[in-house]
C-alpha cells in the first residue's frame, strides 16, 4: 500500500516530468518530449522503486539504531558489577537482537 506521502511525492515527480515535457515543447526539442513521455508511461515502475528505496532506507536506519543501542547496552554490562541490573540489561540485549533479526529478514526481503 502506498502511503499518502509516497502519492504526493509522486505527484510531484509527474508534475517535475511535465513541466519538463511544457519546456522541452517552448524549445522545439521533439526528440526530449518523446523521452519525457516514455519516461512518464513508467511512472508506476519508478514509484514502486522510490517506496522500495524510501523503505529499505528506513530498515537500514531502525537496524542502526537498533546496534547503537545495544553497543551502549553492551557498555553498561562492562562496567556494571550488580548481577540484578547485568540480568536487566542482558534481557534488553535478547529483545534487540530478536528486533535485529526482525529487521534484517525485511531488509533482506526488501533486497530480493
């Protein structure tokens, strides 16, 4: 499904694509305005990659944030002597990796 976000990004991709057909139309230049039109008959297949870009980057970012937070987990247990909170934070290091794991089969779906 495609976000109202993502429709109004591809408005606005059509609409940069016609004022470039208008322009190329005030030049003469005939030769463009069919490349612009090929390029426009495929609208949906250059939208589907910009989701698919648009939604790999986010993973990738979630992925990232998701080893900051357990380098600084990682951290922690290093200089932690309390067996309760290392328990704690060992816990939240599982949930991480689980949510890692999560992200990393999108991506790698996302890639396929």
């Amino acid at each position: 499904m495609i976000s109202s976000a993502m429709k109004a990004a591809a408005a606005l991709w059509v609409n940069d694509y016609l004022d470039l057909y208008n322009y190329a139309g005030r030049i003469g230049d005939t030769a463009w305005q069919q490349e612009i039109v090929d390029i426009l008959k495929q609208k949906d297949a250059y939208v589907s990659e910009a989701v698919r870009s648009s939604k790999l980057e986010e993973l990738w970012t979630t992925f990232d944030s998701i080893n900051r937070k357990m380098l600084e987990l990682y951290r922690e247990l290093r200089e932690t002597n309390d067996s309760w909170v290392t328990e704690r934070l060992k816990e939240q290091v599982r949930e991480l990796k689980t949510e890692r794991l999560t992200v990393s089969r999108k991506i790698k779906a996302e890639q396929a």
